[in-house]
C-alpha cells in the first residue's frame, strides 16, 4: 500500500462473510493511523459495480470516520470496494465479498441446492 494512504478498519460485515443479515447493512472506520486527515467527501462504496455513495452516512472527525450504508437487499451476494482519500490525495482501495442469504430462504422450495 501506499505508506500513510487512508485505511478501512473495523469492517463489517468480513470478508467471505457469509448470511450476514441484510438489515445490518456495512459499517467500517475510515482512518489514516498517523496525523493526516481522511477527506471524507472523497469517500467512495461501490456495490456488485454500483456507486452507492449518495447513500453513506458519515459521522466522526476526519482521523477516524464512522462509515455505514443501510440499502443492502435480502439474499443477495456482494462484491464491496470502498475508497478512501486523504487530502494529500493518497488513496487506498479496499474489496472484499459477502453474502446476505437467509437460511430459511435457502430452505424454501424457491430454492434447488446442488
């Protein structure tokens, strides 16, 4: 990585997370761990390819942002990138995939397992 670029922490769900409840939705800190700030209007997620950032709430200073987006659809799979930039403008990239599957979902006759 880059040194001191921002980075993501704390995230949930985990990567190959797997019926992570949809109404949880993604939280995660966005950090630089050293004194440089995150410009958390350059803060970016994208979901299965899709710009969701509009839809982030942001709280906390600029050191340690709280990061949560709350639209995450029941039985779904997710390939998650977040990005992060400081205002030097190093930035960092952070992928990851999860799932939202519900076990009773995946037990209904919608559903043939192979």
């Amino acid at each position: 990585g880059v040194l001191h670029a921002p980075q993501v922490v704390n995230r949930t769900p985990a990567s190959r997370a797997n019926f992570h409840p949809a109404a949880k939705g993604i939280q995660f800190t966005a950090a630089t761990l050293t004194t440089n700030r995150v410009n958390t209007n350059a803060i970016r997620l994208f979901l299965n390819g899709a710009d969701v950032s509009a839809k982030l709430g942001i709280s906390g200073g600029s050191s340690n942002a709280s990061v949560s987006f709350n639209g995450l659809a029941p039985n779904t799979e997710y390939d998650g990138r977040s990005v992060l930039e400081d205002f030097s403008g190093r930035k960092s990239t952070n992928e990851w995939s999860f799932d939202t599957f519900d076990e009773a979902f995946l037990d209904s006759p919608a559903v043939k397992v192979i």
